[in-house]
C-alpha cells in the first residue's frame, strides 16, 4: 500500500505490509495501541487474509474506530464482496 500520499497532507499512518498476517495479529495491534489508531484502512481482497472479516471482527472489538475498506482490484471486481458486507451489517 502506499501511503506517501496519506504521509504528504500530515496524517501519521502505520503500515502492516507483511502479507498473510493473521487477523488476530491486526486485531492485537490495534489492542495493544488502543486510543492510538484513528483509522482502520484495509484492502477488501486478500490473500490469506480476508479484509471483511477484519473489518468485522475490528468493528465488534472497538467500535469508536473508523474503518476504511478500498479495494486495490477495479470496484466490479470486488462488487460481490462489498454487497455481502452490506447485507452483514
């Protein structure tokens, strides 16, 4: 992901770039560092790691964080996964 453009208009961002890493792990982080995150942003399809289910279980466990789901493959592709996380909620 790159976030230069995030890093250039003052947002402080934090990159997990390690591919597969478990959902646990994220959530973990985002424990660890409770009140420090104001932002969750994910990749909606993943290898190993499903950016939905993340979205989800972060939701449930801190509910006062703002979550960002984007896909990085064109949007028709991602459409069908982004019409189950609606019919979730």
């Amino acid at each position: 992901m790159n976030l230069r453009g995030l890093d250039f208009a003052g947002v402080t961002t934090m990159a997990e770039q390690h591919e597969g890493v478990p959902i646990r792990e994220a959530l973990d982080l985002l424990a660890r560092e409770q009140g420090c995150f104001d932002l969750l942003l994910t990749d909606i399809c993943m290898p190993i790691m499903d950016g939905i289910a993340l979205a989800l279980a972060a939701a449930r466990k801190f509910p006062e964080l703002t979550i960002l789901l984007m896909p990085a493959t064109p949007i028709s592709a991602s459409a069908p996964m982004v019409s189950t996380l609606s019919s979730t909620t």
